[in-house]
C-alpha cells in the first residue's frame, strides 16, 4: 500500500473518531455497506472503485 493510501486512512480514521457516538456508527455502517456492494457486486474493466 502506498503512503498516499495510508495518510488518506489515517486522515479518515482521525476525522471519523472526532464525531459523536451516533453519527461514527452511522458512517461506518455505511461504508461496510459500500464495501459489501463492491465485494459481491465486481465493476467491469474500466469503472468504479477497485480493490487491491
């Protein structure tokens, strides 16, 4: 993984722990979801987010 990648996480990570209780549950429940989305459901050559 690049260092680009793990500053883009850690920046995330930092910004997620600074909300409240509620909306910290509701955004990464989102996310699981997006992720489960790309997992089940793989983009065609050329689009979306890709996974390496």
């Amino acid at each position: 993984m690049s260092e680009e990648k793990r500053q883009l996480i850690r920046d995330v990570t930092t910004r997620i722990n600074k909300l409240p209780e509620d909306k910290k549950h509701y955004i990464l429940g989102y996310m699981n979801g997006v992720a489960d989305t790309v997992e089940s459901n793989p983009q065609k050559k050329g689009g979306g987010m890709e996974r390496k």
